[in-house]
C-alpha cells in the first residue's frame, strides 16, 4: 500500500514533465516513510541527456543526505529505468527500485537489459513492478501529441 502511495508521487511528477513538453516520467525517492528527492524528466530544457528522472532525483537525494551512499532508500519511477539509470541506482546502493510502466526500447531493469539483476554487479537492489494504469496513458497521451 505505501509503494502504491509513493508511485502515486512520482506520478505527480511525470505529469509536471509532461505540461513542460518533456517525455512524462517521474521519480521520488523515499528513506524512513519520507520523500527526500522528486523530480520529473527535464532533458528538453536543460538540454542534458542525462536529466532522467531517476538521475535528477538520486543528484538531490544525494546532496540532502550529503551521501552518494542512499542506503535504506527505495526509488520510485513511473517508467523502467533505462541502462545509464540502472547503471546510477546501483553506483548509488539504492535499496529498493520500484516502477510502473515496462520500456521495450530502453528498460535497464527487465525489458531489453536485466541490469540490477545482474550477477556480476556489486550491487543488487530488490525491484518491484505495480502496474499504474495511469502512467501508461499518459506516456499514451504524450506520444499521440508527437505524432498526430
């Protein structure tokens, strides 16, 4: 029921992203029962092809907790992270990751790579997908913009 509340908060934040015109993903991070980071896509307008979500969020996780060790933290991200943020989550010792939305085309966690399941990574954090049916119709309902 928690991991459903927070997916629900990162949900939050893929909706700012995509009114911003960016791809709609959100992410927060979570430590004790509390938020401690948010944040949604902003590759557009930082013009950074690495400001993922999940990227955004483990940055300012990181500087409150002035530790890029995250511990005891669970990440919540409306889509499957990607490769480079699977490749973040486990340099950040996240414990957790938790998301909503399977990515065929650049899924790091189970779709094209099985990245934090990997054996030879140092690091293995558990994963738990809860389908949202709502993050799925609003990367719908982005991607019909694109393409009308």
């Amino acid at each position: 029921m928690e991991d459903l509340l927070f997916l629900n908060e990162a949900l939050k934040e893929a909706e700012k992203a995509f009114s911003y015109g960016e791809v709609p993903v959100g992410a927060v991070i979570v430590k004790d029962g509390r938020i401690i980071s948010r944040a949604f896509n902003r590759k557009e307008f930082l013009q950074d092809p690495t400001a993922h979500a999940e990227i955004l969020a483990i940055r300012e996780a990181s500087r409150k907790l002035n530790s890029w060790r995250l511990t005891g933290c669970t990440l919540y991200s409306t889509v499957e992270p990607c490769a480079m943020c699977a490749g973040a989550i486990i340099q950040a010792r996240v414990e957790r990751v938790v998301y909503a939305v399977a990515d065929p085309k650049f899924g790091g966690v189970e779709s094209l790579f099985k990245i934090l399941s990997d054996r030879r990574v140092n690091h293995r954090p558990e994963v738990v997908k809860i389908e949202l049916e709502e993050a799925v119709e609003l990367l719908r309902s982005f991607f019909k913009l694109l393409r009308p």
